[in-house]
C-alpha cells in the first residue's frame, strides 16, 4: 500500500457523458499489497465504468471475505455496495437482485471465496443465471492467511518454500460453462486492453457474466515455481479472441467494415466484436470452449478472452417473473396487499 | 525509440523546468525544502551561489522559473518562486562570516571591470576570492548599475542593495565610483590582464515626431527621468502623465509618477495586451495603483501651445489577429488627442559605447553592437570580455549574473593561458530519496493550495513615500503553505528496467497519467498512446530499456508528473526509486580547482 490516498486532479482528463472523469469512479485508498494484480483489476473496473458513462448510484458493489472481496472498497466510492460473510456474496446478491432489478451488481471474488467457501453459492447463482458482473480475482493462495494454495493452485505449481501443490485445482470457467454461464471470460491483470473491453460487455450482458481474471499475488505466489505469477502468466499468456464492446449499435451500422470480426448484438442494443486472434476459436460453441480449456489442461498455455457467449437465456428475474419495478419503488399499498390477502393466501395452505 | 539517457546531465535538468528556466540555474526546489525545513540561512547562501543577489532578486527578478513552474500546468499558478526568494533573505541571519571571503593574498593577476551593475559585480564576485584584484570603474555616485538608477526604491529598497553589494566589496573589490570611463585604450594602457564591460545598455530610445523639439521641456527619457529621480535631481512631475511603451520600464515610470505628484496617469500602448512587454505582475501592480493602460495608441505627434506640451495626438489603431494570434492586418481609424502635462517614454534602449575606440580589434555589427561569444563572452579582441545588456543588448538582472559567472570563469582562463572554450561539462549526481518503507527525504504528499498572495502597504500611504517598499514580504502562514506547493521536481523517478515485472502497479496509482507500458514505437506513436497524450512536446517523454517479461518498454510523460512518489511506493521490485537530482553547475572556482566557501 502507499503512504498516502492518491491526490485528486482531473483537469487534464476527459469527461464523460455524465460529465465526470475517470477519477470519479475511484473509491478509497487501497491497503492491499503494493502490486497486487488485484489493484490493476480494479483500475481496469475503474476505466471500464468511466468509458460506459455507468451512474455511480446506478451499481450496488458486492463483495465476501478475502484480498479480492477487499477490493469493492476501491472502486465507485459513490455506489451501493455491501462486503458480506465469506462465500455467500452470491445469496445477497440475489436477494438484492430479487427485489431491484434496475441495477447493475457487481460481485468481486477471490479463488478461496469463489472455489472453496462459497462454492455451492457459485454454482447455484450461475443456476439461477442471476444478472450480474461476477468477477474472480484468482490468484492460486490464500493470501490474506499467508499464501497456502487454493483450490485453483495448479498440480506442481510451488509454495513460496517449494512444496508443490499435489491437489486437483478447479478451473471456475470449466464450471461456469458446464453450470449453464451464458458470458464466460478469462482474463489477466496485466493486460487492460483484454479486461476493460470484457468488464464493459460482461456488465451489458444479460445474466450472470464471469470473468476469471488471473491476478497475481505478488506477496505470496509470485516466485519461480509459481503458475499464477506475472513472469509466468506473460510467457503462456495466449488471448483466443479480441472483444470490443460497442455501444449503440444502430450508430456503427454504417461503417460495417468486412474484417472478419464476429458481431453479437447485445439486449441493451450494444454491439460486441469478437476478433478471432488464434485459427478457429468460435465463442459461441460451448463444446468447443469446454474442450479447449480441457485440452488446454497441463499443456501450458493460458487461453483468455472471451471463451463462450450466449445471449438467448432468460435470467432470474424473467424466469421467475419477478416485477419489473425495484420494490423500494412500489406503492405501500402493493408491497402489503393487507390482512385479507393474507387470510386468502394461507387458505390455500389449510 | 531509443531508450533515454538519463546520464545526459540536462535529462533530469529539464524536468525541473524552474531551475532550467533560470539563466543563473539556481536550485530552486532544494532551496524552497531549505525554507521549509526553517534553514532561511542555508537558503539563502544555495540561492546566493547560483544567484549572487538573492535579496534583490527576490524582489525584482524577472522570474523565468515562474512560467515554466510544473505547477502551472498541474493547476492554476506556479509557485511563488521568487517571493520564497525573498522570505530567504527576510528571514535569514548573519551570512557576512558564510559567503565567500578576502582571499589572504591575492594572485598579482588585475581585472578591470566598466560599470558597478550586477553583471560585474558577479564576476567580481567569483574573481576576487580566488585572489585576482578586481577594480570596478562606476559613473554614478552609488554602485549598482540599473538596479539602483532605474529600479525604484519602492520596489527594492536601498538597504537591500547595499547590504549584498557590501559583501562583494569586502571580498576585496575595490569599486570607484564618479570614474566614468571614457576611453577603453586609455584603460588598458593601465596594465589590466583581463577588462570586463559590464556597462548596460544605458541609452533610452526618442521618439522623433512633431512637436518633440518645442515640447522637450516636458518630455523625458524613462531610464534618464528614473535615474534622476533615484538620485533625487527630480522631485516633482505634471498631474496628468502619458507613458509612452508597455515594458516594466513603462511601468516604474508610471508608479513613480505617481509619487512624485501626478494623479492622472496612462500608459499608451500601441498594441493590444497580449503583446505586451511588461510582467503580468507588473502590469496588474500598475493598475493596482489606479494607472490606466490604453491599448491600440500609435503616437503621431506632441501637441504644443504657446511653446508648452497640452497633449499627444494619437492615431486609434486596428488590428486583425489570425488564429495564432498574429496580426495580419494594420488599420487606422481616425486620431485622437489626449492632454497631458508631460511625457515619458519608455519604449526601449540600446547599448551606446562612444567610449570604445573603433581601432582597438574590438568588432562592431552594423547596429553598433560588439560581436560577443555566446558562451564565453570573449569579444573578438583578447582579454575584452562583455556581459550583461552591454554582450547581448537590454536582458534583465539574473542574465546579466549568468553572463558574469560565464565571464569570469572565461577571465579565469585568459589569465591562465587555456583555451576559453574548454569548459567543465555540467553534471548530475542522483541519490536516493528512500528512508524507510514508503518514507521519503522529502515531503512527497501533494498539498491543493492556491498560490498564496503579496500583502501590499495601503493605497494611500504607499503614494505619500517614494521610498516605501510596497510589498511586505510573506508572513508565516504564506510561508509554511507556499512551500508545500513545490512539487520537487529535483527528486526524480528513476526508473530500473530489469526489476520491472510489469504489474502496471505505478501505472494505476499515478494521479495524473503519465505512465505507460507499451509496444515499442516511435516518438509520436508513445505520445499518443498515453491515457492523455503527452501533448506537450517542450516536455520529454522518458522511454526505457525494453522490458524482461514482454519485450515492451516503460514510457513517462515528464510534463505534469507530481513527483509524489507514489510510482515508487506502489512499486513491489523497487524499479522505481524517487532520487534527488543534484545539478552540478560548474562556476571559476571549480574550474580552478577549489572548493567554494560557500
């Protein structure tokens, strides 16, 4: 961490079309280590938000236990947020979700909050196909305990000391396809141009959007036996596909260049372009995005960028047929239909 | 691009832009630290040796270090640079004992210097420690040159003056005042190793119109009618005054105006206000003081009755500007008469040297201006050197003492027989700043305060005494803000590539954006590639060697970095180290192999 919160000045910086700049969408200082990949995740978040003129007091930040659930703490000061029990960021998502479906949640976790804890809560959220930004900030240890592996910690990847880790490690994006995810991502810390676009598309898509973001710990697992460093991340590091996210597509129509890049339209009308950057990688073909990553097991490289994609799946709220209108904005009247309603209710019970 | 140097001693030099700025090079963010830290002393005695004069200068410098402050671009103002000059020497004690002293011989070598002005009184100043025997010739009654004759005692006391001249007497300069010089080879015929001409520019220019001749009585030169009021053979001037220019000369002919009687003062300027000469702050000084300044005024001829000046006849001009503000187009819109009972012009001067005989191998251009070496200051005759607006025409106070440092290192050589242009290159000497974790040997956090004000005597009374300062100097709360707006530009990042992992940690945290990780490129492609585009092509865009991991390179837009450090505390491999840039700006003692005793 430094010494002290970074001084504020944007004078020099451009604005948004809610007039503010990049700068608004900090929060507070960070306490994490000094280069903590997880500090580049929330710069990239920072950027994101800033670039789709996102209302700070249109996002509720959710966050569990961890180095990485720390980090709702410093982005959009501004915003809703809560930093709940370990592992069950995911339930208090969904209730929040249940009763505002206006905005945009954003749920930060770490490969222990994610993987271990809190992983029946993972898996039934991505079930659910709740509505949210959810982000894994993973890094292979336990860093806020001293660096013992997770249960993302590679087999032979080392301690700090040398021990290897002999334990299966689970892959979130092999479980998020294979749980139903309709936006699976991986990213790297270390790689902005791949994040910012991913965090912007994951945040306009439809249903639960993960992007498993390899995030260095700098303390604890970034020595040379480690498979989660940046030294190590930036020799396999190998992007499958370019996402850019455009916003308003019905603007970019005209200059329909013919570069082969693929074209997702989004629910709000945003457009997604998916450049292949390797031969034949089809973000839309689960099979193919399951066995790549199965493939891609042992083999060294790691494949990032936006690995499948499907907007066609209804989420919670529709599946559900929850109300459209955020209960804090119904009528009394309607949250509480009266003693009547309740007798008719229970009758059906008896 | 290539990666930089940042061995090259003016790298790190440039990015502190107020000690660039400086002709003199004075260290302004290490003195600014000095007053922070209380030592108004050892503040004073750092400014001295770049500067030689820090209590004038810290009243009437011309401040080139304020423009190019980092502050400026970062928010609103600079740093009151030279107002902090001031509280230095406000605040410091005895230095009599601290700056350089009367060698105990002298070296038998004898320098002649024409003209008590600053520039010979700074090589007067380097010289005469090392043992040479400087004699300076002065016209006047009172040492000084300019800065006692056209720089009014409102602005710079007289105390000031003599107290920083007196220590360069008591070096053993022997300064003759009333010895106007009025032959060079009568001069050199005295026997001198080396002559210096430090003798100004001391002719105002005329205005040759209708109507100068019959209105003469009430029209003056403004440098003579300066000098003459500074030694008080005018006492009085007309109610209603015209100023004639817009340089600061205009404006210390307008304010002394003021206090000799006159209270209908204007200042006519030909031009609008961006072609103005003058200081801003001179310019807003002025018209603190109620004086009117008129724009797009062309004189075209005094208005004479009964043998006496009633007006000037002015013709109203207009101006077409294009884009970048040039005039293109010069119209005349019919003329104007406004009354006055006299008038000063201040519209410029010129070096005059009658006294240089033309057959001596001194080389005169066709302006009558002597061919003078820019860096050595050696005329094209052996052993003439010239300095201050006598080498270059009318500069200002602080060129006139970088003129005499260069010369006097240049006098040095002469009288050892080395080559003139064989001169001690400048250096930079790095050291750490890191004291601890994330704890610096300087105050690294950036303090939001505005440039604080001047607190001036009252209106009133200021007018009713010609020889009140005007300004009163910074009090203790200026002082203790002022200097945590210095963002110490001399504390450099430095950056080690190999340490670099490329974690982007210095990259998020820098307030405002001028780090980045890039592809290679060239100059113009890294520019842009910046969150905000370095822009500000003045300012140097730092490349590094390519980095271990990616084969990419660390790049830096120098131009509004905080120096806060925050680079080097987010940085988990210590690539990057915030290191106090010492600029080693060699004077004649160390040419000649001594150590400074100040």
């Amino acid at each position: 961490m430094t010494s002290m919160p970074k001084p504020f000045i944007d004078k020099h910086l451009p604005k948004n079309e809610l007039g503010l700049t990049v700068r608004n969408y900090e929060g507070v200082m960070s306490t994490l280590c000094a280069g903590c990949g997880h500090d580049s995740v929330t710069a990239a978040l920072v950027q994101a938000f800033w670039e789709l003129g996102l209302a700070p007091e249109s996002a509720a930040k959710v966050s569990g236990i961890g180095c990485s659930s720390k980090t709702t703490a410093y982005f959009m000061g501004q915003s809703h947020g809560i930093n709940c029990v370990h592992g069950r960021m995911p339930s208090v998502a969904t209730g929040a979700n249940a009763v505002n479906g206006d905005l945009h949640y954003i749920g930060i976790s770490g490969d222990g909050d994610s993987l271990s804890i809190g992983f029946g809560q993972f898996a039934h959220a991505i079930r659910r196909n709740l509505n949210m930004l959810y982000i894994i900030e993973n890094n292979g240890v336990y860093g806020l305990t001293k660096g013992q592996f997770s249960a993302s910690a590679d087999i032979g990847s080392t301690t700090k000391k040398g021990v290897p880790n002999e334990q299966t490690p689970i892959d979130p994006c092999i479980q998020a396809l294979t749980l139903g995810a309709g936006f699976v991502a991986r990213a790297f810390s270390g790689d902005k141009s791949q994040l910012v676009p991913l965090v912007k598309a994951a945040l306009k898509h439809k249903g639960f959007a993960m992007i498993d973001v390899i995030s260095p710990c700098v303390t604890f697992n970034d020595h040379a036996g480690s498979t989660k460093s940046y030294a190590h991340t930036y020799k396999y590091y190998h992007p499958l596909v370019h996402t850019d996210f455009v916003a308003h597509a019905e603007e970019i129509t005209g200059q329909y260049a013919e570069d082969g890049a693929m074209r997702v339209t989004l629910h709000d009308g945003g457009e997604l372009r998916l450049r292949k950057t390797d031969s034949d990688y089809d973000p839309r073909d689960k099979a193919q995005a399951i066995e790549t990553l199965m493939i891609n097991d042992g083999g060294g490289e790691i494949r990032t960028g936006l690995l499948y994609l499907n907007e066609d799946m209804p989420d919670m709220h529709a599946a559900n047929k929850l109300p459209q209108t955020p209960l804090n904005q119904l009528p009394y009247e309607a949250l509480n239909p009266g003693k009547a309603a309740l007798a008719s209710l229970q009758k059906r019970y008896r | 691009m290539k990666p930089t140097d940042t061995r090259d001693p003016d790298y790190y030099h440039k990015v502190v832009d107020c000690q660039w700025a400086c002709p003199a090079h004075t260290p302004v963010p290490e003195y600014i630290r000095l007053i922070a830290q209380g030592k108004f002393t050892e503040a004073y005695l750092v400014n001295r040796r770049s500067n030689v004069f820090p209590g004038i200068l810290g009243r009437v410098c011309d401040r080139p270090c304020e423009p190019a402050c980092r502050r400026g671009r970062v928010e609103e103002e600079p740093v009151a640079i030279c107002r902090l000059k001031r509280v230095a020497a406000d605040n410091r004690d005895e230095v009599s004992h601290l700056v350089p002293q009367k060698p105990a011989q002298t070296n038998g070598k004898k320098i002649a210097l024409v003209g008590a002005g600053p520039a010979s009184l700074t090589v007067a100043n380097d010289l005469a420690p090392l043992g040479y025997e400087c004699t300076v010739f002065e016209a006047h009654h009172r040492p000084g040159g300019l800065m006692i004759s056209n720089i009014p005692s409102f602005r710079l006391p007289e105390e000031v003056l003599d107290e920083e001249i007196g220590y360069i007497e008591k070096m053993g300069v022997e300064i003759k005042l009333n010895s106007r010089i009025e032959s060079l080879k009568g001069l050199m015929d005295e026997g001198y190793d080396a002559v210096f001409i430090g003798s100004g520019a001391p002719k105002g220019k005329d205005l040759k119109i209708e109507g100068r001749d019959e209105a003469d009585a009430n029209i003056h030169i403004g440098i003579d009618w300066l000098e003459s009021v500074a030694f008080e053979h005018v006492e009085k001037i007309g109610k209603r005054v015209l100023i004639i220019g817009v340089g600061n000369t205009a404006m210390d002919c307008c304010r002394t105006s003021l206090r000799l009687g006159a209270d209908d003062v204007k200042v006519m300027a030909r031009k609008p206000r961006q072609f103005f000469k003058a200081s801003p702050w001179e310019l807003e000084d002025a018209e603190d003081e109620n004086v009117e300044i008129i724009v797009n005024h062309s004189p075209k001829r005094f208005v004479v009755e009964d043998g006496k000046l009633t007006g000037m006849e002015f013709e109203l001009m207009e101006y077409e500007l294009d884009a970048d503000g040039e005039i293109t187009e010069t119209r005349k819109a019919g003329t104007k008469i406004i009354p006055c009972d006299d008038v000063i012009l201040a519209i410029g001067q010129e070096n005059a040297f009658p006294w240089i005989e033309r057959d001596l191998g001194i080389e005169f251009d066709k302006w009558g201006v002597p061919l003078v070496d820019e860096t050595t200051h050696a005329s094209t005759l052996p052993g003439v050197f010239f300095g201050g607006d006598s080498a270059f025409g009318p500069k200002n106070i602080i060129w006139a003492v970088e003129h005499g440092h260069q010369a006097a290192i240049s006098i040095h050589k002469h009288c050892e027989g080395e080559a003139l242009d064989e001169r001690l290159p400048r250096g930079v000497n790095l050291a750490s700043a890191k004291m601890g974790v994330n704890e610096w040997m300087y105050s690294n956090s950036y303090d939001g305060s505005h440039r604080r004000d001047m607190p001036l005597v009252e209106l009133q009374e200021r007018l009713s005494n010609r020889k009140m300062e005007v300004e009163l100097g910074f009090d203790a709360e200026r002082i203790a803000t002022e200097v945590q707006r210095c963002l110490n530009c001399d504390v450099q990042t430095v950056f080690e590539a190999p340490l670099c992992k490329e974690c982007d940690a210095c990259l998020d945290i820098c307030p405002v954006d001028c780090l980045a990780i890039v592809p290679d490129g060239e100059e113009d492609a890294l520019r842009a590639s910046l969150r905000v585009p370095a822009t500000n092509k003045e300012q140097a865009l730092y490349v590094s060697a390519p980095l271990k991991d990616t084969g990419r390179v660390m790049i830096k837009d120098e131009n509004l970095c905080l120096h806060c450090g925050l680079c080097a505390e987010r940085c988990p491999t210590a690539a990057w180290d915030m290191q106090d840039a010492d600029i080693f700006i060699p004077h004649v003692d160390n040419e000649a192999g001594k150590v400074a005793a100040e």
